[in-house]
C-alpha cells in the first residue's frame, strides 16, 4: 500500500529552489507535490526565522512555550470569533487523524465517508 513516487524512472532530488527541485545531474522539476506551495524551498525569511529558533530552542509543540500561544493569538486574531482554538500538529496526517477525533466526540458517531 505503500510506494514509489516514479517507481520505473526514479528521480533523486538533490536540492531545491523556490518552487523548483533538482536532481543529481541538475534537472528541474517543478515542485507541485511537496509542502512548500505557499513559500517555496530555501526560502530566506523561512531560514532566518528557522534559524533564530532553532539558536533558542529546537523542540515541537508538546512543551509549553510563549512563541507557541503568542502564534495561536495572531492566528485566531485573522478569524471569526467562533474559530478560537487552535491545535498544533506535525503533519497533514496527524490533523486529519485529530479532525476524526474531534468529530467523533463532538458527533457521537464513528462513521467515516471518504472519496479516493
């Protein structure tokens, strides 16, 4: 169940750009795939502000840290009132993982419909 992107041609991706990959032998690809559609690869304002933090500290959310609720009231502050809480997760997975628990205990229902 689990396989290949390109599995008869596979690339090798050895940096990437902007919105751009690059193989070994300097191909370009467009990156339509990968989680960088809303600033790209490398981009400068990303790695100064990754770099600051990971000079203060590199951890995930399951610590308490003022960056953290100070990033949820900026968040909120862009959103209608009824949408206050934020949930801070690691992957499309594990959002997707906590959205079916918040809806099955909000519901009562363990009923799931999906499209492939």
């Amino acid at each position: 169940s689990c396989k290949v992107f390109f599995a008869k041609d596979p690339l090798k991706i050895v940096r990437a750009q902007g919105q751009y990959m690059f193989n070994e032998k300097g191909e370009k690809y467009l990156d339509c795939i990968n989680n960088v559609a809303h600033v790209g690869h490398s981009h400068p304002y990303v790695i100064k502000a990754a770099t600051k933090q990971m000079e203060l500290l590199n951890t995930n959310s399951r610590f308490l840290h003022d960056n953290l609720v100070q990033y949820a009231q900026r968040l909120t502050a862009t959103l209608p009132e009824k949408l206050s809480v934020c949930y801070f997760v690691n992957s499309g997975s594990e959002a997707n993982d906590l959205a079916l628990r918040l809806a099955r205990q909000y519901r009562g229902h363990q009923d799931v419909i999906t499209l492939e």
